[in-house]
C-alpha cells in the first residue's frame, strides 16, 4: 500500500516533500537566524567586534634612504602605541619613537670621530584596520613632532644640529590577535604581535644640512601587545 507524501505549494505549482528535502529545509530555518545572529545589522563582515584600546610597544630599525644617510647610519627606534577603536573601521593611534644614531665617519674635519644622535617624537594617526578572522591589517597617515639631540664628543665639529621637525608618517602593517572564537565573542583581553613598516615624511628640517625629501625615513619594525 502507497502512502502519499505531502505536498508543498511554491507560487501556486504543488511539490512533492521527500524526506531528504524535508531535512535540508529544517536545517536552512534552523541556519538562517543564527548567521543573521552572527554578524550584526548592518555592517560588513569584515568589521572590526572588537572595539575598544590596543596598546602595543616595538623596536625595530630607523633607515635614512635620502641625503641624510651620508651624514648618520640606520638607527635604532623603539617606542609604544596607543590605538583607540571606537568605530568597525576607523581608530585613532598616540604613538611616541625614540631613536637613536651613531656615525664613526662624519664629513669635515672631524671625519673618524664618533657622534651620538638621540630622537624623540610622537604622533596622532587616523587608522584603517579590518579585521579578518584573527588577522588584522591596517595603513595609517597621521601629523607629528619630533626633537633631535646631536651629542657630540669633545673637540668634534660637526654640520649636525639640534633640532624640531615636523613628521607626516604613513604606515601599513598586520597584527596578529592570540584569541579563539569564544573569548572573541566574548570581547576577552588578548595579546597581539605584528609588523609594521612606514615612511615619514620630514619638514622644517635643519639639524642635518640636506633639502626636500633627503631627511626623510623608513621604518621597519616588530610590534607586541594586548587588545582591551
């Protein structure tokens, strides 16, 4: 004896309900609320759900590729970062540098000598940064200020000078989020660890005597933190 199986009607035209298709569209109704839960109204899957203060520290190399690389070497730069992300998208990073030079072949009279050059400056940034699963890549551009100390040996002459400069840094990097599905949800403190890279536009430059674009610098460094 046949039994008959239900039928559904799609637009007026009736359809026979197997079991299968039974199946598959009690897991679509089951399906569909969660991933309409997942992600929230009206933003794109790739914003940020982690809204709140980063804060990082890095170290990394300081390169003059200009004019200036004939009168100091590549530097060391450290420095911390502050990055405030009240937006899916948009943040905005406080960031300070330190650096520091040492040439033992300086033009002049006082060629051969050695001449110590420290820096310390800072900037605030507008920043990009989706973030894609655990991955989040950023680009930046921002306004600074930074001061040049030239310390100088006894008896050295040199064409180096103290000095205040204005920074227009950009930036690209990635960071990494140590954090799994369930403390994501849940918006838990993580720790971070990217790279970063930027060139920094130099202006109102005096404490090395070269013009336009030759004072200007690379920077190329690793970054760790944690997310709040």
């Amino acid at each position: 004896m046949n039994r008959r199986r239900p039928l559904i009607n799609f637009g007026g035209r009736r359809c026979v309900l197997t079991s299968r298709g039974a199946t598959l569209l009690a897991a679509a109704a089951w399906a569909a609320p969660n991933a309409v839960a997942a992600q929230p109204p009206g933003e794109p899957w790739y914003a940020r759900d982690d809204r709140g203060v980063e804060a990082q520290a890095f170290v990394g190399a300081q390169l003059l590729p200009g004019a200036a690389g004939e009168f100091l070497g590549s530097g060391v730069a450290y420095g911390v970062l502050v990055t405030i992300e009240p937006l899916p998208l948009l943040g905005v990073e406080l960031g300070y540098q330190g650096s520091f030079y040492r040439t033992a072949s300086l033009p002049g009279p006082s060629g051969g000598s050695d001449l110590s050059v420290f820096e310390n400056g800072g900037w605030t940034a507008l920043k990009g940064s989706p973030r894609i699963g655990k991955l989040e890549p950023w680009a930046l551009a921002g306004v600074g200020f930074s001061g040049v100390e030239v310390v100088e040996e006894q008896g050295i002459v040199t064409e180096l000078a103290d000095d205040t400069i204005v920074l227009l840094p950009i930036a690209i990097g990635a960071d990494y989020h140590f954090q799994d599905e369930r403390s994501r949800a849940a918006g838990e403190t993580h720790l971070t660890a990217g790279v970063r890279a930027g060139w920094t536009f130099v202006f109102d430059n005096d404490f090395v005597p070269v013009t336009a674009r030759g004072a200007d610098r690379v920077l190329l460094a690793v970054v760790f933190g944690a997310q709040f």
